[in-house]
C-alpha cells in the first residue's frame, strides 16, 4: 500500500457536498500540509446553512488510505482460492472489455450487467448507463437506490407522468402541519429534522405527527406519534381520502381542472375505509389518535407528507406512495409554498441516478425507455450503435438471473450487495457461480470484492469531481481537495476505457465538465411543445459550462433553462402551473387497494423483522465504520424488541440472540430502546462480514418486492429469535488486531489508537492465561502482563502494558454484564499510566468515582449517558439548552438532541417530577 506520507498535499479550503444522505449538506474541507482534513459545514449552501449532522461533522476521520483499494487487482490463477494479484491498468482494462465483449457475442447484450449505486456522482451515473442503454444495447442496468426510493419514482410517474418532486425543504418551515411517514428523520436525515425543529421552536403551535411503527428518536418533536402495524399505510391514507372526501375538504376547482381518476381512487378508499373505526383496527392504531390526524390533515392546508424508506421498501411500496399523493390530490395541495407530497431520498445521489436512467426501467434525462420517440430521441443525440429496447432486469431479479446463469458477466461499482441486498446468500451465490465478476470500490476487502475475479481502485470522497442531487433537485459540486492516492482512477474514466477498449465511439471526454455538459444538453434536446415531448427535467442553463464556470458552479435546483436571467436558485417547487407531465397536462389519482406484505408471519416464524439504519453510521460502514467519533454511539448490532417478546422467546437484554428467517440468520445483541410494539423487531443494516462475523441482516429479508418498482419489502420479514447459546462473553481492547480463530461471535469498533472486540464463544476456556495471551499474541514471560481470575464465578480479567502505556486488555466473563468500556478505552490516549489508573485497570473502572463517562449519547463532544445523568440530578437541569450550556453536549450537530431529551423525561419520570 502506499503510505500516506508520500502524498503531497496542497493545503486550503474546499466548497463540496457530504457523501452521505439525500439532504445534500454542503461541506467546506479544509486540508492541511499533513493530510488533516478540517469539515464544517458551508453557511452558504441552502440545504444546510452551515450545520452538519454527526456523520458530516466526522468526514475528516474517514479519509485515510487505511484499507483502501489503490491498484488494479485481477484473479490470475483459475484456483479461486488464490488471492487477486496486483496488474497494470493496461491488463485489468483489457480483461474486462475482452471479457465483455465476448460473452456479449457469444449470448447476446443481455448476458451481461451493471449494478451501480446511489454513491455515484452523475457523470459517473450518465456514462454507465450511455454504455449499457446506448452502445451494448441493453436495459440490464440497476441500482442500489432501487432499494431505498424505485416505489417513490414508481408514485411520482404515475401520479404526475414523470419523476418528479414537487416540493422544497423551504416548504417544511413554511408548513402548518409536517406528517413524517415511515421515517426516522432525527436519525437518517438528521439536518432536515434540525430545521423542522428550530421552526417549531419559533411557531409551537406547528404541528408534527410521525407515522411509524418504531418509537423513534423523531417522535420526541411530534405532536402526535401514529404506531400503525407494519404494512398498513394504504389503509391509514385510503381512509385520510374518504374522511377528507366527506368533510368538505376537496379542492373541487383544482381537481376538475388539473386531476384525473378522483372518482375510481374515492371508489377504492370508501369501499374499506369509511369507517375510521375499521381503519384503526387495520393500522393497529387508538382510534382517537387516528381521527385527531385526520381532522388535523383537514384543518390544515399548509401540509406536507415527506415519506422515506418506511414507505418505500414495501410490496406494497408503491401504491402507499399514491395513497399519499391522492390526499395531496384531493385537496389541491401541491405547487404552492408549504405543501405537498415529498420524498426524501437516503442516499447523496438518488435523483441524479434518477435524472441519467440509472433504473432498469428508465432512459437518459427522464425519458422512457418503452416510448420508441424517447429511444429515438436519444439515439440520435448519442449518436448510439445499439439502444435498448425493453426494460432491464431489477437489482433482485438481475441476482436472480446471474445465479440461474442468464446472467454471465456483472460489473458492480460503489456498492456491496451481498451485504445490503435482500435474501443476500443468494448474492453470495450468484456471485460464486458468476463467469465474470467485475467490481469498482474504494475498499478492498468487502464482503462483495471476495468474489470479484477483477478489482478496479476508484476515487473516494474528496478525491473524485463532479454534481450531486439532494431530495430537493438541488444540484451540488463534489469537489475533489485531495491528491490521488495510488493508481485510483474517477469511476466515469473507468467507465469511459472500457467502452473505448470495447471499440465504442462517444466516450472521449478529456474532462468532468464534458461529460455534465453532454448530461445538461441532452436534457435540452428535443424537449418542448414542438418536438411533441416536453419534459419537466431540463438543465439547458447549464449546458455550455466551461472546466472555470463547472468549477464555479453554485448548488441550484432544476429545472433551470437559463441562467442568463441571473436566476442562480433554479426552480424550488414545480406545478405552480397546474400543469403536470401525463400528455393530457393532468395529475392522475390512483386507486390503491390496500394489501398486506407479501409473506405473513406464522408459528415457525411469528414476528416481524423491521430493518433500517443507526444515528452515525451510514449503508455498510466502508467509510464511517473507520470514525471512532461515529463508533461509540452504537458499537455493535443489536435486535430491539418488546421486552415481553423477549421474555416469550428465552431471550434477555445483553445477551446475544439468533435471528432466523426462511432466508437466512444472524447474530445480534438484545436490546429495550421501549419503542417496539409487540410482535415485531428492528435490526440495523450495518454490520456486515467485515466488521462482524454473523450480523448482515440482508441475510434473513425477504425477496418479495413491489410488482411496479420491484423495492424489496425490507420494512417486514417474518422471523424468529431464540437464545444464542454461548459459554463466555468477553471484550478485547488492543493497539493490534487478535486472533480470532476460537471465537463464535465477535464485532470490531474502531477506536482512536485502539480495535475494540466484542466477543462471544460457545466452548468453554480451560486455561484462561494462556487463552488470552494467544488471543492477544503476548508472550507472558517477559511481558507487563496483569491478571485477575475468579475461578468459581468464570471471571477472568487481563491487561497488558509496554512502557507504562496500556497497550491490550480482555475481560471475560459467563455473563453479558462486563464493566464499561468507556474507561480503558480512555487509557489509550494516555502516553504513561499514572498509579491511580494501574490501580482501576482490573476493575475495568477509575478508583475515583464518576470518570465513567458511560455509553456515548453526543458523538461531537465524546459526552457519555453517564455523565449526563449525572449533570441532570446533581444539578436539577429541566431541559436541553441546559444540558448543552452544563456540557456542552447536543451543541453542535445537534443529532443526539432527541436522545438528551429522552434522558431527561426517563429520570424527570423516575423522580416524580
Ligand atoms: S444530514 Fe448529515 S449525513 Fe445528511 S447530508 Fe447533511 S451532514 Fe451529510
């Protein structure tokens, strides 16, 4: 590997957009002659003004080269079990063209594939899917973004005739009433929320309702929090339709001149869910609850539904997308300041995907791929060999065809399916059986690059170049301000030599800005009343953009046709006109029969697995899996349960749990976050095989998926738990990596100066010395090597030192209870233990009361559970701006404000107060 030191950095400041979620934050990098990375947040973009969420704040942790993938690697024995071996680009481009090409000639374009990502940057995204749809002639490209948003582009194009959004985040300040559905906002967008937030601080009587079936940390804002059962949101809104129906609340002008389909959609909805009664009883809700809703729906014209993943990734997905459009419909709420429909999207470049086809079921710059105009249209403007002519296959169905071997050759960039996609052992599969496996990553060892046969090194966040969408069409730079490392190449170059190597024409950009020109002027093409195909998405202001003005480019929303006028903000909400995409210039209701998921929970299996993601980390932990900032909130996977659930099915909090569904099992620690109704879990998607032995959820979910935007149902799997049956839990703490072999389960956290180990084993350690100074590899006979045993209770406890610095501990036990980590974990900043600290070492904890600082709650400032505790007792704090005036804690980000508040009900409520 080459070692950060021979980088030479240019040290100054950078304006670019965080890589993380759908809000699009912009970021000011600051890189100094050592390679240190400074992040704050840029005062001047408008999706952020400044702030950043933990996982933003912690950007400058992450870009190391520990771990990364900086050559071209290729598989060049036939033995499998030979690792890849470094080659030139020369030969690794080559292989993949040569290889391409012939199975393309040998079974046609549709043997082959692309599986891409939502962390591709739009250039990349445009050349992808130029090569696939244009040039080998085929649709099969997908991408992850179809597991978290395909059922909202599904709702929007049967709603409006395109794929698109209407509103704004300005319009969440401007709401009177903000309805989240099936998202935990506080925690996966968490700027967004912080917005909602500071506005309902200054306008209290603002109102919010959260639609989840999880307690959340987003619930600690609401007004009114609606657990409705798992599945049930198209009975919730079929009912809000038929009750806004009855009481007066349809705007009649707006529906008859701008809507279709009112009549057969209010058909569906009052067949079922007349009765608000009936409609409780099918969500599971407090009838009362469920009526103040609707009335409040009724009362309140300046009302926005943003819907996220909980929506989304549904077998029902889509028509729950349209149940809420219908409402927004039915009431003319659209178009106009502080209301609408509005889809937030997970990842950082979702809609730009979505602008360039990056779906298997879409073409370039939002045209359709079964619209023959549209194939033609871009046809003529690439000038393309070979243009697709069907649909491709979705990311589920496409695993499917590469396991069956229709399928021959995929070439997955910036993402790791056999971690996140459903039923994911048949990844693993499919992968196995795969003749050509390409994959582009900044990482080399991922759980999906063990089965690649040809590794390619891509560039990483603040090294690559190019546009980004936020949820909000807000189109944002990502600027590179750091040096290329190794022989890494831009995912669009890569890209664009194969193609070339393939022997196709259209692939000779010299720079990023071309290829975003080539983006923006396709949008342009053809598109307005006299080519018979106006299309809403159009970037033409845009084309024509120098390497200086692509560089200067500030964040705008489309669509924006001119920037000549001066106009630098773009468009913030679309149908101010009434006039929608459908040929007719009319939004369409859609009828939505409500439906159950797919499979339903049984006595083998009988409960219902919710998934989904932690405060600081992000998809499969690549990047922020490397933060020790991000480790602490929440170190390990965990299964959170009703703790009745727990009591029925042999298992207790702190202990580990085995998860299985008819997919798949997994690992996890049980645990009462109080927020889970009974019959159903939630488990994290994070963890995966790199940084845990048995804890990838997308292991267990389901394969069902939406019959119209194919999204997997992720939101409901049935599933059991039982007791994983274990003889010891432990923890290591070590400046170096142990060795693992005599471990059942264990995770890795990263730490600063340290890997931290949570550790479990089924057989039983006879001789613990020895045991743990192999685990640990520490010869014992010359070492500084303090133990502590308690033969009769299990216990044991070891702590080696070098030079009077803590250099590995383990502890174990028969139990889950172990001391705190928080404390030992602090040693290894220390340069010398002093004698108080050799004193705490066995114990595992300060002889001096209150050094332990507990689990993290504020990443920004390493603030402890404990320690805020211990501050709002001692000192009677009430609320939060207490908290963060006492401890500084909750005063940056802002993302742990929800958790402090909780903090403060539970011992408000254990006091009496
Ligand atoms: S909310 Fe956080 S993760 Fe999302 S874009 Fe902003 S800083 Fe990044």
């Amino acid at each position: 590997m080459l070692p950060a030191e021979k980088l030479s950095y240019k040290p100054g400041s950078t304006l670019t957009t965080c890589p993380y979620c759908g809000v699009g934050c912009g970021v000011r990098a600051t890189l100094h002659s050592d390679g240190q990375v400074d992040i704050a947040g840029d005062e001047s973009h408008a999706s952020n003004y400044g702030r950043l969420c933990v996982k933003g704040s912690a950007l400058g942790e992450t870009v190391d080269l520990d771990g990364r993938l900086l050559y071209p690697k290729m598989r060049v024995e036939a033995d499998a079990t030979q690792p890849l071996q470094r080659v030139s680009w020369d030969a690794a481009l080559d292989q993949v063209a040569h290889g391409f090409r012939s199975i393309i000639e040998q079974h046609g374009p549709d043997s082959v594939a692309l599986y891409v990502s939502g962390q591709l940057l739009t250039e990349d995204y445009y050349i992808a899917n130029k090569l696939m749809k244009g040039y080998i002639g085929s649709a099969n490209i997908d991408t992850n973004s179809r597991l978290c948003m395909s059922s909202a582009v599904a709702g929007h194009k049967r709603a409006f005739g395109a794929d698109l959004v209407p509103v704004c985040y300005e319009d969440l300040e401007l709401a009177d009433l903000v309805v989240l559905v099936g998202s935990n906002t506080a925690w996966c967008h968490p700027i967004l929320f912080q917005r909602i937030a500071r506005i309902k601080e200054t306008r209290p009587q603002m109102k919010l309702v959260v639609i989840d079936p999880r307690r959340t940390a987003t619930c600690e804002l609401a007004d009114l929090h609606l657990p409705l059962k798992a599945g049930s949101d198209v009975w919730l809104f079929n009912g809000l339709l038929s009750f806004l129906a009855r009481n007066n609340a349809i705007d009649n002008n707006f529906v008859d001149t701008s809507t279709n389909g009112m009549a057969a959609a209010l058909d569906v909805a009052e067949s079922g869910c007349v009765d608000h009664g009936a409609v409780a009883k099918a969500c599971k809700l407090d009838p009362h609850d469920l009526l103040t809703f609707y009335e409040w729906f009724a009362a309140h014209e300046r009302t926005v539904t943003a819907f996220s993943q909980g929506v989304n990734q549904s077998s029902s997905g889509t028509d729950k997308v349209n149940s809420i459009i219908n409402c927004h419909l039915l009431t003319g709420r659209i178009g106009r300041p502080g209301m609408g429909p509005f889809s937030i999207t997970g990842q950082p470049n979702a809609m730009g995907g979505r602008e360039v086809g990056g779906l298997a079921n879409m073409l370039a710059a939002h045209m359709e791929l079964e619209n023959p105009q549209h194939r033609q249209t871009v046809q003529d403007f690439w000038q393309a060999p070979r243009m697709a002519e069907r649909p491709g296959l979705k990311a589920v169905d496409l695993f499917h065809a590469i396991e069956s071997g229709r399928v021959k050759a995929v070439w997955i960039i910036a993402t790791n399916p056999v971690v996140s996609l459903p039923d994911a052992d048949q990844v693993q599969r499919a992968l196995a059986k795969c003749e050509l496996v390409v994959v582009s990553d900044i990482i080399e060892k991922t759980d999906t690059n063990a089965f690649a046969h040809v590794l390619l090194p891509a560039l990483s966040w603040g090294e690559k170049d190019g546009t980004v969408t936020s949820s909000e069409r807000r189109i944002s730079r990502q600027r590179a301000f750091l040096p290329t490392p190794g022989e890494a190449r831009a995912d669009w170059q890569i890209l664009c030599q194969v193609a070339q190597r393939m022997g196709f024409k259209g692939f000779d950009f010299a720079a990023v800005h071309q290829v975003f020109d080539e983006h923006a002027r396709l949008s342009a093409y053809r598109n307005g009343d006299a080519f018979g195909q106006r299309r809403t998405f159009n970037l033409s202001g845009l084309s024509g953009l120098d390497q200086k003005q692509f560089d200067a480019m500030a964040p705008v929303q489309w669509p924006l046709t001119t920037l000549a006028s001066g106009d630098k903000r773009g468009t913030p909400r679309l149908f101010a006109d009434r006039r929608f995409a459908h040929p007719d210039g009319k939004a369409r209701f859609i009828a939505t029969v409500p439906r159950g998921p797919q499979y339903a929970t049984d006595s083998d299996y009988p409960l219902s697995l919710n998934t989904g993601r932690v405060r600081d980390q992000w998809h499969t932990m690549t990047r922020t899996g490397k933060s020790p900032k991000l480790a602490d909130h929440v170190p390990e996977s965990f299964v959170d349960m009703h703790p009745q659930d727990a009591l029925l099915h042999g298992v207790r909090e702190g202990m580990l749990a085995r998860i299985s569904s008819r997919w798949g099992e997994m690992v996890a620690r049980v645990q009462h976050s109080g927020g889970i109704a009974r019959d159903s879990i939630f488990v994290p998607i994070h963890w995966n095989g790199q940084s845990a032995s048995d804890a990838r959820v997308g292991a267990l979910v389901n394969p069902a998926v939406d019959p119209v935007s194919g999204e997997p149902e992720f939101k409901h799997t049935p599933v059991r738990v039982e007791e994983f049956r274990v003889a010891w839990y432990g923890f290591v703490l070590s400046r170096s990596r142990p060795m693992l072999d005599d471990v059942t389960h264990w995770t890795r956290i990263q730490g600063r100066r340290f890997n931290r180990y949570e550790l479990a084993g089924r057989s039983p350690i006879s001789e613990h010395s020895t045991w743990a100074a192999a685990l640990l590899g520490v010869d014992t006979a010359d070492a500084d090597w303090l133990e502590y045993q308690d033969v009769s209770a299990g216990i044991y406890r070891a702590v080696h030192v070098v030079d009077d610095r803590i250099d590995a501990c383990v502890f174990l036990s028969p139990r889950p209870d172990l001391p705190s980590r928080a404390w030992l974990a602090s040693l290894f900043g220390k340069e010398k233990l002093d004698d108080a600290d050799r004193i705490g070492l066995l114990l595992g904890q300060p002889i001096e009361k209150g050094v332990d600082t507990g689990p993290t709650v504020c990443s920004c400032f390493g603030i402890g559970r404990n320690t805020i505790c211990d501050a709002v007792r001692k000192q009677g704090l009430t609320n939060v701006a207490q908290v963060t005036a006492c401890l500084k804690a909750g005063g940056n980000c802002g993302s742990c404000v929800p958790e402090i508040k909780k903090l403060l009900s539970e011992i408000l409520v254990e006091e009496g107060a």
